[in-house]
C-alpha cells in the first residue's frame, strides 16, 4: 500500500488556512482603496461632473439677423446657457469639424430649451439667411435654439475680436478667404463667459471644437451650469 504523501498534504493545509484567513482581507483592502476599476471609473466620472467652473467676464450683447430672415438679439438669450461659435458656410477646413462636434452638443440637449447654440458667420456678404438655412438642412441642425446668425461684417468682427475676444479675420492667402479660432465659447444664464480650469488651475477660458475629449467636457459643463 502506498503511503500517504505527507508533505503534499501539509502544503495543502496551508494554502486552506491563508485563503481562509487573508484573501478576505486582501478584497477588502482593495475595495477600500478604491483600486477595484468599476469603483475607479465611478470616482473619476463622479469628479469630472462637479467640476469648478471659473468665471471669465460678460459676453457681449449684439443684434444680428437669424437663418429665418428675423432679427436675434443677444437679449434674447437671457436666462438661457448657450454656446457661441465663428464659423462660414464655404469654409474648406475646421468648420464642417466643428459643426458636427456641435451636433453632439445638440444630441446631448435635443429636449433642453434652457440651451442655445449660436453659429455666428464672418462671411455675412456671401452668408444670407437663406445660405445659412440651407447649411443647416445640410448638417440636420434640428434644436430650436440653434441660430446662425448674419450681419454686417464689422459689427461681426467687433462681436468676435473685442467681445468674445475669439479671433476672426480675412486672409486672402489663406484656404477659403478667411480665418478664425477653432473654439467655442460657454455663456451662462446671467451672460457670464464660462470654463472648467486646467489641471494647473487655471482657467481653460474656450474649449477647442476640433477636439473630441474638449467637446466632452463642454457638454459635462453644460450640465453642471444647467445644475447651479
């Protein structure tokens, strides 16, 4: 008759009473630690819904012309958080970019009427109401408070560089006639231009339109100012 292997079942003993003893500990630890990565992603989703958002100073007020042909003030938008972009319909480059980047911004709002979008063109001469109606159909621009706006050219440029302070210009070297910033502006309802800081703490001031992760962030701080 073979004799039992001693040492095999010592060394099975063993290993019974440190499972039983420490691997509840050890998920515990790790469970209080917040290293379990569900828990992780939970934290950092939480963290990144309470953001602070800085306070920059007031936007400013205009009259313009809407895609309907009507007249658009900004008193208009009082009470309202909304998001102002620069852009032309001909543009060759980052405008069609930031178009659909603010479709995400409009699917992620489609029944919120407390939210405007605001695409303001610095091509008025070429951009009419019924150019500007046209691009929308194009893009399925559907919320009711997306307005693109027209107007006079210098009060356009006025709104862009000293209010906004989001740069516009011409450039007849420059593919398309004219040139722009590829951001977008966050106003909230009492007409403050808002952001979210950096990881420096300071703030970011615009969110880049041609940047996914950036557009991510404008609608989370849309919510957050839907909440205040």
């Amino acid at each position: 008759m073979k004799k039992p292997n001693y040492s095999y079942v010592g060394l099975t003993f063993v290993l019974l009473i440190f499972g039983i003893i420490f691997i509840p500990k050890i998920i515990s630890r790790i469970k209080g630690e917040q290293i379990v990565d569900r828990d992780r992603h939970n934290l950092e989703h939480a963290a990144q819904n309470n953001v602070d958002m800085a306070t920059i100073g007031p936007a400013p007020e205009f009259l313009l012309t809407d895609q309907t042909g009507a007249a658009f003030s900004s008193s208009q938008l009082r009470g309202q958080i909304y998001v102002v972009e620069f852009f032309f319909t001909t543009c060759p480059s980052i405008c069609p970019i930031m178009t659909q980047n603010l479709l995400k911004v409009q699917s992620a709002f489609t029944d919120e009427l407390g939210i405007s979008l605001i695409s303001i063109t610095i091509n008025p001469t070429f951009d009419t109401p019924e150019v500007l109606s046209a691009y929308a159909q194009k893009y399925g621009i559907s919320h009711p408070n997306w307005h693109l706006l027209t107007g006079p050219q210098d009060e356009i440029y006025d709104i862009a560089n000293k209010g906004f302070n989001l740069y516009v210009g011409e450039g007849a070297e420059i593919d398309g006639g004219f040139e722009h910033s590829g951001f977008f502006a966050l106003v909230d309802e009492k007409g403050m231009i808002r952001s979210r800081f950096d990881q420096y703490g300071n703030p970011i001031i615009y969110y880049d339109g041609l940047e996914v992760d950036q557009v991510s962030k404008l609608i989370n701080d849309i919510s957050v100012l839907l909440k205040e």
